[in-house]
C-alpha cells in the first residue's frame, strides 16, 4: 500500500479504511492532504477489489478543517494585479473542490465516522460522503462564517440535500456547534455510538454488509442516487431504465435470485 503524508489507508478485504492523519494537528486538512484525497479516491474507484470506502480521523477528532496556514501562505502568495489574484484564488478553489468531489464521484460508497471535531472544511467533506455516523461528542460546525468567509468547498451545495435549506442556513449563517444527538435528529448523521471504538466497530460492520451486496448494484444505486439529487423525476427514472436495460443482463442478478432461494449468501465477482 502506497504511503501518504496526511493520510493512512488500510484495504481491510474488500473495505477502504482512509484515516486522516495529522492527530497532533486535529487532523487540520493540509496542503498535502487535498492532493492525497484525489489520489486515494481515484484508486478506491479502480480498484475492483474494493467496495466500500469508510473515513475516519487519527487520534481525538475526525478533523479541524482546513489548515489555517494554508490560508496565510495563499495571502503571502498575492501580487498587485487584483485580476491576476481573482484567477489564482479561484483556481486554488476549484483544486481544493476537487479532493471532495472525488469522494462524490467515486463510484464506490463512502462511509463517514465522526467523532471529536468536525469542523469548516471537514462539513464539506462529510457532506459528499454516502453516509455519516458518529460519537455523541462529535462537534459540528460550518466554521467558515467565523473566519470571514462563505464555505466553498461544498457544504452550502451539498448540505441541503441532507439536512434542508432552513436548517443549513440556521448552521452556515451563526457558526453554532452541533453534537452528536442533534446532527441525528437533523438526519447530518445516521446513527451514533457511545465511543470511538463503538463508532468504528459500527462503521466497519455496515461497510461489511454493503461489501456483501453484488458490486454492480451497489455502483448502479450510488449513481441512481447521485443523479436523481440532481435532475427531474423524470430525468432519472429515463436513465434507471437505460441504466437497467444493460445491468439486469448481469450474472449478479441470477446469483443473487439463486442464493435467495437457497436461503444461501451470494458470492460476487468483484
């Protein structure tokens, strides 16, 4: 397994373990970290062999966000033309959007487990992942409105989907912390876990069951799902049909109706 400087990754059969890396930093997102993610994220998606992709955070948090020093090297890095600077901050932008829509894209579904802070930029990230979970004291918060700034990595785009509008802006506009109860009640997390040991022994068993599904269902649904948030009704029931059209000729599917017969688990081909 290739080694990384912000990230730790474990294949642990067919599930993905992607650790955030810097505990003596509360795991803050530096500049290696958003490079990292692109890389990890990609070989999730082509390696057959893996499934399903869980992410979770070194040490007492799952992560503080983005690296504040990042954000003084990019203001060390201006020079006096303003349009010149315009072009290189939303590019950097654009770069940094890219780590986490990997993690949307991938064609593999992605796990979060949360415990600790979970803050700024690490709200972007969770909310392009498929599921989240977390410890009652994990610590929510859209952390960018107290540094002078609107989110911009994909919380203000992604976070409706989960937990509305009102709500996101409730979140965005004030900065408040959210625990781990809470972000349940809101539907920001599925479940939580008395501690860290629960919460990844949780994580690792649901990860388990979606491994045990037939890999190409598994992929057709995330892209179903991903594609309905963002077109018409009819928009998405026209590509399942298409969609279909090709995967209901799969060997899965005569595997899956024979082991539910059998009252036997299915062994799929990666």
């Amino acid at each position: 397994m290739h080694q990384y400087q912000s990230l730790k990754v474990e294949q642990q059969g067919a599930i993905a373990h992607v650790m955030i890396n810097r505990p003596a930093k509360a795991n803050a997102m530096d500049e290696a970290f958003w490079t990292e993610m692109v890389q990890v994220f990609d070989w999730v998606d082509q390696t057959d062999s893996v499934r399903v992709a869980v992410i979770s955070g070194a040490g007492n948090n799952f992560s503080a966000g983005i690296d504040l020093t990042m954000l003084a090297q990019a203001a060390g890095d201006m020079v006096q033309d303003v349009g010149r600077n315009a072009e290189r901050i939303r590019r950097n932008i654009l770069r940094l959007q890219a780590a986490f829509n990997a993690v949307d894209e991938c064609r593999k579904p992605v796990i979060a487990a949360i415990h600790g802070y979970c803050i700024g930029g690490a709200i972007d990230l969770i909310a392009a992942c498929d599921m989240r979970y977390a410890t009652g004291d994990a610590h929510f918060s859209i952390k960018e409105i107290d540094m002078g700034m609107a989110a911009d990595v994909g919380t203000l785009q992604r976070l409706p989907h989960l937990i509305g509008d009102g709500m996101m802006r409730e979140l965005a506009y004030t900065g408040r912390a959210v625990y781990g109860d809470e972000a349940a009640q809101l539907g920001l997390v599925n479940r939580v876990y008395a501690d860290h040991g629960a919460l990844i022994e949780g994580v690792m068993d649901i990860a388990a069951q979606i491994a045990a599904k037939s890999p190409l269902a598994i992929r057709g649904t995330k892209e179903m799902i991903r594609y309905s948030r963002d077109h018409s009704v009819a928009d998405g029931l026209n590509y399942i049909a298409t969609w279909n059209a090709a995967m209901l000729q799969s060997e899965d599917l005569k595997l899956a109706v024979a082991a539910h017969m059998s009252r036997k688990p299915a062994e799929f081909a990666d």
